[in-house]
C-alpha cells in the first residue's frame, strides 16, 4: 500500500483503520517483520489511525531518495 486517503463522507467510520490493519496483517502472514508509516506532522487523523493500531510516533525525521532502475 502506498497511499491511503478516505472520501470525507466516509471518514470516521473505521474504513482507514481497517484497510491498514488489514494490509498490516497480509504483511505479516508473508513474514515482514517490521513496517513503517509515515504522516504529515499536522494529519491528525492518519496519526490516531496508526496509534489506534498500535503505532507510537518516534520522534524522528525520515527522508525518502528513490532511484531509477539501473539499465544494465
């Protein structure tokens, strides 16, 4: 899963929390260990998702760099 958005009539329903969770345990069941989940600092929502499933924030800043395939 790469990005989660929920319609704003369909929001408060538990619809995020279950499609995540959801997606959480499908993870699992291929055996990956550990899962990160990123949000902005002001998304309130996403982040009472994440902690409603267990998530605690860490505190820390990530950056993302993505590459291009290497054409061999």
């Amino acid at each position: 899963m790469k990005y989660l958005w929920t319609p704003p009539a369909l929001r408060g329903k538990g619809y995020a929390k279950s499609v995540v969770a959801g997606s959480l345990l499908d993870a699992r069941s291929l055996l990956v260990k550990r899962a990160i989940l990123f949000t902005g600092d002001n998304n309130q929502a996403a982040q009472a998702v994440y902690r409603g499933i267990g998530f605690l924030p860490t505190g820390e800043k990530y950056g993302l760099v993505l590459f291009d395939e290497i054409q061999a």
